[in-house]
C-alpha cells in the first residue's frame, strides 16, 4: 500500500491554505479544507500518470505555527 503525506499550512495574512506533498513536486492551494481536499486529490491523480502508481492514502499533516512571547 502506496501513500504520499501533504503539509498543510495556513496562511495567516490572507486566509486559506497551502499544501505541499512530501517528496514529491505536488503543490496545491485553497480557500477553505474542503476546497483544498478537492484539489489535493485533482494534483495527485494529475501527477501520476500510471493509474497503479496513484498511491492508495493521501495523509494530510496539519501545520500550525505559533509564537509565545
């Protein structure tokens, strides 16, 4: 069983999100999760040609930065 991992990122400026696939040249953003999930599966079936080579879990890892002054 294949999986590839997206770092999420929230933009904290302008609202939405980014993600970016692990070790692989897969980015993607959107305005709202549900939006971005849409997208992450449209980048990945996008970027594997092969459809046996489309990995079986996309595991979204959530990014929160934070500063405690």
């Amino acid at each position: 069983m294949k999986e590839i991992i997206f770092e999420i990122r929230e933009d904290d400026i302008d609202g939405g999100y980014f993600a970016s696939a692990l070790g692989y040249g897969i980015h993607t953003e959107a305005d709202s999760d549900a939006e971005l999930k849409r997208n992450i599966r449209e980048a990945v079936d996008c970027f594997f040609d092969d459809i046996d080579s489309i990995p079986q879990i996309i595991r979204l890892h959530y990014v929160k930065d934070e500063i405690l002054a």
